[in-house]
C-alpha cells in the first residue's frame, strides 16, 4: 500500500520506517525542512536502537522518502497516519492544535479517498470530531474515513514493539476501513482487536494509566518496606508469581517519567473531569509520583545535611535507559533541587546529555566519562538504569571523598555492596554502611 505518515518524531518515524520494512511504501512528512533534509541524508533526529539502519535500509530500497510539503505526501496515499504530537496544556488536557492543523490540511489537499488513521495520543471524542472537521472542510467529494489505532510503543524498544507487539488496537465503525488496516498489519502477524472508536482512544488512556498505578503503588509498597525492614525486591517478587498481578512494572524505583505515562495520566484525569468525575485513584498515582521522585533528594540531605558547594554525582538523566529523551525525567526535579540547595552537580548519561543541556540548569557540568563525574564527589545518585552503569566497575566508588551512593534505581545486588567499603541506600531495600563497620575493623 501507499502510505503517508504525518509527523517524524519515536511514534512516526518509528511507525514510517517499519511500515517500509514489511513493503509498503511510505513517505514521512513533517514541516521542519531541515529535519526532514537531515533524513533525506539517513541522519535520525532521535536516538532509537537500530533506527538508524532499518531507515536508511529501507530509503536504499525506495520505500521509504521524506518531504515538507504536504499536498506531495499525501499524493495517491491509500492510508495517511497521524502521528504528530499532543502536548500537555497547563490544565493537564491534551492540546489537540497539531492533530487539528493535519485534519485540515488533509481535508484541503489529498486528492482521492482514504483512511486516516489517528497514532497520536488524543482524548475521547477526538477522532469522532476529526471525522467532521475533515467532511465540513472538503474541498471535493472525495470520502475520508477516520480510524483510531493507538500505539503501544516503548522508547529505546520501540522497532521490537512494532514488529512484536501484543496486540493492534484499531477502532472504527467502518468495517471495510478495519478490513484494509488489518490486510496492512497481516505480515506482522500480530493479533487484532477491532473496536469502536471511542473504546479505542480510551484502551491507550486506560493502558498507561494501569501501569502507572502499578508504578506508583510498588513505591509506596517500598516506602513501607524500608521502614518495617522488608526487602521490595523480594516482596515485589512474591506478589508477581501471582498471574492475576503479573511481574511487569513491579519494579521500585524513584518513578516513571518520560512522553507518556506523566502526560496520559493527567490527561484521563482532565478526561474524567469533563465528564463530572473525580477520578480519585488516579490523582492519587500522580501524587504519589512526584513525591518519589524527591525521594532521592530527601536521603542525601537526610545523610549530608548541608548540601552547599558539595559535589554530587548524577549517573543518568535520561527519564530510562537506551533513550535519549529527558521529558519529565525525575533527573530534572533532582537536578533542580540540588542547584536550589547549592550543591555542585556533576553529571552523566551516554546518551542524553546534549538534551539535558537544553532543559536542565545552566550551572550543571557534564562530564566525559563516569569515572570524572564520580571522582571526589561527596554523593553520587543513580537516576537512570543505563547499562555501563549497572556494569561498572564498583571500586570506582573509592574515589569519592566520601563513598555515599544514593541508588534510585536499586541497580546493584546487596550482596556485592557489602562487600566493598560504601555507604549505600536504595529504595525500599537495607541500607549498607560497610564503610563505617570496615573502618572499626582496620
């Protein structure tokens, strides 16, 4: 099939080039000109594993072309996505103004009847109102139908979400629209669920709300933890061989962050709200959220006091691992706090540095290497589970002045802590003070 995808960013450019790759033809459109010549030339405006290749794989092969220019993109497309973004107003709601303008734009300018199919994330209703918005501003006969397929993917594994993905959520009342989706997804071989409409736009509302439950209530089981000494790790263990509550997301921590489960769950709130409903549960995940990720602030001050000209090391800023996307990132609270506080913060991330310069405070350094940002620091904070992190070398603590490691992200077995001179605290985890008992023994 001839494809159009409106918007380049995880969700469409993610969506465009494995679309390509199963042997549509797919042109990506998004009106930055100089983001779209970058990838004209294979460069990726994110950072995704594996994007890189499979794009330029597929532009080598002619599947895949990038333009600018709307009326061009939308020429002859059978199906045209909507992948544009929908960010967050300042009352938690959705601003719908991108997915609007596209409607529009395709009402005015595509030439022949088609499908489009909405991937962004917009609340209940949207994609009904969308329906109109295009019929009212037709400028010829020619018949759209509006179908909701909202995406499931997971930043810094977005390409095998796609490709080995649950389920295809496709919401329309036109069943011959739900038959040509389905033909598009077959060589994906992954199961269907045909819906209406508005179920589907709340499945996406509803799926990342749940996990963001289970998040947050994981936390505030940790919390307890520390505190009746429990261990969260095997408690979170214990309630996952229960197939009724699973493992998954079960994993505690300093929060979630990221595009989507901060935007989503204020927006199902706001949803609720339009409707005259408090949507009590959910406020209290929002809540319970923010407040964890202080969690690591509060234990360095709760061990340091004083956090004036003290240097402290934060390992990770990306909002999780293999991204290069700080959007709500606990690293940003952290970081905000900690120049508030006076302290002298020394960062790392492999990855998200250069997007950090961009949104965290100008008084920040940024170092090279892991070792330089640990060495001599009176604190270092573990705030993103990045892989060389996990895997470092953990004597490399012996260059802080003082050996104290705030780890939000429980990344390290007890067991191997113990065994080094450290002061160690996790989330809902012992703490380890081997330092000050190895420091009596000499």
């Amino acid at each position: 099939m001839k494809l159009s995808v409106v918007g380049t960013g995880y969700v469409g450019l993610v969506t465009g080039v494995c679309l390509a790759e199963i042997g549509h033809h797919v042109t990506c459109i998004d009106i930055d000109e100089i983001k779209i010549e970058k990838m004209k030339n294979s460069i990726v405006p994110i950072y995704e594993p594996g994007l890189t290749e499979l794009m330029t794989k597929n532009m080598e092969e002619d599947r895949l072309v990038f333009t600018a220019n709307h009326e061009e993109g939308f020429k002859d497309a059978d199906i045209i996505f909507i992948a544009v973004g929908t960010p967050e107003n300042e009352d938690g709601s959705a601003n719908l103004t991108f997915v609007e303008e596209v409607a529009l734009s395709i009402a005015k300018t595509a030439k022949k009847d088609t499908i489009v199919v909405t991937k962004s994330t917009v609340p209940v209703g949207t994609n009904d109102r969308l329906q109109i918005l295009i019929n009212e501003n037709k400028l010829n006969t020619i018949k759209v139908e509006v179908v909701s397929n909202p995406e499931f993917l997971r930043e810094g594994s977005a390409i095998y979400d796609t490709f080995y993905g649950n389920r295809i959520v496709i919401g329309s009342n036109n069943e011959k629209a739900v038959q040509q989706l389905t033909e598009l997804y077959k060589p994906l071989a992954i199961p269907i669920y045909s819906t209406d409409i508005r179920s589907a736009e709340m499945i996406k509302y509803a799926s990342n709300a749940f996990l963001a439950t289970k998040i947050s209530f994981i936390n505030e089981i940790a919390n307890i933890c520390e505190r009746v000494g429990a261990d969260v790790e095997k408690v979170a263990a214990g309630m996952g061989l229960d197939k009724r509550i699973g493992s998954a997301f079960l994993k505690a921590g300093i929060g979630y962050g990221g595009s989507c489960f901060p935007k989503d769950t204020k927006a199902l709130i706001q949803i609720a709200g339009n409707v005259a409903y408090d949507f009590e549960l959910l406020r209290g995940v929002v809540n319970v959220n923010k407040k964890q990720q202080r969690m690591v602030f509060e234990k360095l001050v709760e061990n340091l006091g004083n956090l004036q000209r003290k240097k402290i090391a934060v390992l990770g800023l990306a909002f999780k691992p293999n991204t290069d996307d700080i959007r709500e990132a606990p690293s940003i609270i952290i970081t905000n706090e900690l120049t508030k506080a006076g302290a002298y913060v020394c960062a790392y991330d492999p990855i998200a540095t250069e997007n950090a310069k961009k949104t965290l405070d100008s008084s920040i350094v940024y170092a090279e290497k892991l070792e330089d940002a640990i060495k001599d620091a009176d604190a270092a904070v573990i705030l993103t589970e990045w892989s060389e992190i996990k895997n470092m070398d953990l004597n490399i603590f012996k260059s802080m002045k003082y050996p104290l490691v705030i780890d939000g992200r429980n990344i390290f077995e007890l067991s191997d802590i113990k065994k080094l001179q450290i002061e160690y605290h996790s989330i809902g985890r012992s703490t380890i003070n081997s330092y000050d008992q190895l420091s009596l023994n000499s």
